[in-house]
C-alpha cells in the first residue's frame, strides 16, 4: 500500500541509572519517533535513537534523512511491503538507525492495516514468550554486583555483564557479580575493549574459574576479523559477533571466515527488520544461532526487535532489556515479568499511535515537526 506521509517528533528519556559500557556513558535518551501513514489513512510508528558514538547519528541527522531522502523515497508511488523496505535501504548510505526507524514504522502500520500482529505479517510466531536478560553496566565491582542482585531479586536467570576496559578489574568485576547473583548465568560483553591476546587469555581464566558463563560478546575491535576469528578457535567458549554485524554481507564474511559461533542482530545497526530477517536466513544456512539486541532504545523498538525475535526460528535469545532502564517508558507491545518477554498482542506492535504522539510518555525536548506529502 503507498506511503501517503512521514511524520516525526523528538522525545527524551531519563534512565534510571546511567548505561556504561567500554565505549561510552549514557544518562539520557533522545529519540526520533516516526509517523508513516498509508494511503489509506491507517498510521504506524518506529523509534531511532540518537547514538553518535555507535552509529554516528543524532536526532538531528535521523530527523533529516527520515523527512528528506526516505520520505522521496516511499511517498505517493504504489509499491510493495518488500519494495518499500528496499526503497528505505537504498536512500542513503549508512544510517541504519534512521532507515530502521521508518522500517519499523511501515511495517507495523502494514499490519495494523490487515489487523493482526507484526509477527504475522512476518510469518507467525514461532513462541509465545521469550526469557531474557539483564544489563550490568560497567563500574565499580561492588556497584555491578548490586545491580546484578537487583536483577536476580527482579526474576532475571541471566545476567549480561559489561566489560573491557581493564583486564584484570574485568575478572574482579566478574566475581562480584557471580557471587551477589550465584544462579545466574552469565553473558558477558566486551563492546570491543579487549585485543585477540588479552581476550584469550581473560576467557581462558573464566574457563578456568569454571564460572557460570554462556557466551562472551564481542571481545576485539569491529575491525579485527582475523582476531575474531583467532579468539572464536582458541576460547572453549561461545563467540558472539555483535559490532562486527552490521549487515546481511557481514553475516556472510563472518560465516564464512568462522569467525563467530554467535551473531547479535540489532535493527538499528543492521537497518530494519528485512535486513535483520536476511542476517538471521544466513546464520541459519550456515549453522549459527542468532540474539536479537537492540542499542539504548524505548519501548517502540524493543518491542519491532521482539516480533523479529519471536517470527524466526533461528533467533534463539533475545538482549531486549533496554526499556527497563527508562524511568517512563510507557505501556503497551511488550512487558518483561520475571525475566521474561512478553508480546502484548493487538495489531501491529500492539502500540497505539495517537496515544503515543498525543500523550508522550517520555519527556519532550524541543523538536520540529516535519511531514513530506503525496505529490
């Protein structure tokens, strides 16, 4: 069904406790919501938020591509779901963030116009829930070991523990969270800090240790294939490639050079749910299972990343978390109790439009409203 318009506005959100990781610091979330309405008036939403240090965009930039060259892009010509997600990716080069936003936002408001779940639309529900995770910023070992109590107290079995700034504080760190959380496991993430040796040799003292840990994400530069792939052949434990996997290419050269035993798929780094399906369809021919994750994002992009999740059958674990960390992150499309994920049901995402634009559950920032229309 044609675009008929693209609206968008800016929200910002407070987290609860600042997000740190080996790359950056986050204390507050701003995030472009977009509006796509069809030709036949039904409205569908999506959300990229601004994240210079990962993705290089800003409220600014997603603001102008989504209202520039994807809206010339999608608006006014009849086309196909499938022709407008290839329409999306190939308005620009790179921001994924911006493209996945709008990605989003067509596909749920497709949905929504055939009145059923996202996940439907993609080809059903593979399951009903998903367990999930918990995010232990990096900081002091006995501040993570608080949080990751927290987490175990709230129903989490699993623990994502952030890491790689210092070798030797990454295994005090480690300790104090398997100490203050002792049934949980554990996935543990470098977010690039480590070198091919110094990884080695710190999942080497983990193997050791005999610590209740599932898989260890991301430990070298983006980069460093050739050292993913030495640390995939050398660690007795799971590699997952997350920053290295940005697109259905990088999922082939990964697979093909061995170089993770894991993907992490982010629809804001990979640029939409058809790219993200396309990476999950690879892993699967090639025999790796797949997380769907997601950067620090709201409720409206956690929940598009879980129908990904729960549509494909190559999608094993989920990295959804991030919704939790918002002190207002607002109601509908998804819940996670006990640990586990929840889809809401409803059309779409499950996410009402009006009530999201008319009542923000977050914090307004000062925005402009933009709309491109049918010529």
């Amino acid at each position: 069904m044609p675009v008929a318009r693209i609206r968008t506005h800016v929200e910002a959100a407070a987290l609860t406790r600042p997000f740190i990781t080996s790359r950056r610091r986050v204390d507050t979330v701003a995030t472009v919501v977009v509006e796509v309405e069809l030709a036949d008036g039904t409205v569908g939403i999506g959300a990229a938020s601004e994240n210079p240090a990962v993705t290089g965009e800003t409220v600014d930039s997603i603001t102008a591509l989504v209202t520039g060259q994807i809206a010339d892009a999608v608006t006014g010509s009849p086309a196909s779901l499938a022709d407008l997600a290839r329409a999306v990716g190939a308005s620009a080069v790179g921001n994924a963030s911006a493209k996945a936003a709008v990605d989003m936002a067509i596909h749920d408001a497709h949905a929504r116009a055939l009145g059923v779940p996202l996940t439907t639309l993609l080809g059903g529900d593979v399951r009903a829930a998903m367990a999930g995770d918990m995010t232990v910023s990096l900081d002091e070992p006995d501040v993570m070991a608080r949080h990751a109590a927290d987490a175990a107290e709230s129903g989490f079995t699993c623990i994502k523990v952030k890491l790689g700034n210092d070798t030797a504080r990454d295994l005090d760190r480690l300790r104090a969270v398997c100490d203050a959380a002792p049934h949980a496991r554990l996935r543990l993430d470098a977010n690039q800090g480590w070198n091919a040796k110094d990884a080695v040799r710190v999942i080497r003292r983990i193997e050791d240790a005999d610590l209740p840990v599932d898989l260890v994400e991301q430990p070298v530069p983006k980069w460093d294939l050739d050292g993913l792939a030495a640390v995939t052949r050398a660690a007795g434990l799971p590699i997952m490639a997350d920053e290295s996997l940005a697109s259905p290419h990088d999922a082939f050269e990964l697979a093909r050079r061995g170089a993770a035993d894991l993907f992490n798929i982010k629809l804001a780094k990979c640029g939409g749910i058809r790219q993200a399906l396309q990476i999950a369809d690879i892993a699967e021919a090639a025999g790796i299972e797949c997380m769907v994750g997601a950067m620090m994002e709201p409720r409206i992009a956690i929940t598009a990343a879980a129908h990904v999740a729960a549509a494909h059958p190559n999608i094993t674990v989920i990295d959804l978390d991030s919704a939790d960390w918002f002190a207002d992150s607002g109601t509908g499309g998804s819940v996670t109790v006990d640990g586990v994920l929840h889809l809401c049901g409803g059309p779409g995402l499950g996410i009402d439009p009006a009530r999201n634009a008319d009542n923000g559950h977050q914090t307004p920032r000062p925005h402009s409203r933009t709309e491109r229309k049918e010529q």
